[in-house]
C-alpha cells in the first residue's frame, strides 16, 4: 500500500486565470452533451474523461478507493 502525499497550496503562489475563451449556458451545453452521448460522439467520451480528471484532481469529486479497484474494497 502506499500513502498519497499532498503538497499544501500557498494561495499567493496561485496564477492568475485567464478569462475563458469560450463560455456556454448550462441548458445548452445539457443539449450538446446529451446530443454527442446519443450519437456515439467518441469526442464526449474524451470531454468527460478531461472534466472528470480535473474534478478528481481539484477533490471536488472524491477519488473512492472501490472506484480505483472495482470494489474489491
């Protein structure tokens, strides 16, 4: 087993965000999304797995040791 180690953030050594290239309204990025999903779009696949990455790096989504090793936990 081995233990995750994470660095605390000093909120001053934060960059500034650029503002977003590009922004959408929640209904319609719903629309696309489900569009893209009913399709087979192999790009809402790579999008999800992008989004997902960034949640689970941000801990706004928890990482479940049963998610990692299919519940074997």
């Amino acid at each position: 087993m081995f233990k995750v180690r994470y660095r605390k953030q000093n909120i001053d050594d934060i960059p500034e965000l650029p503002e977003p290239a590009h922004s959408i309204e929640l209904p319609k990025a719903l629309a696309e999304a489900e569009h893209m999903l009913d399709t087979g779009s192999p790009e809402f696949n790579e999008k999800t797995e992008t989004i997902l990455s960034v949640l689970y790096e941000t801990d706004t989504v928890p990482v479940r040791r049963c998610t990692l090793h299919g519940d074997k936990h």
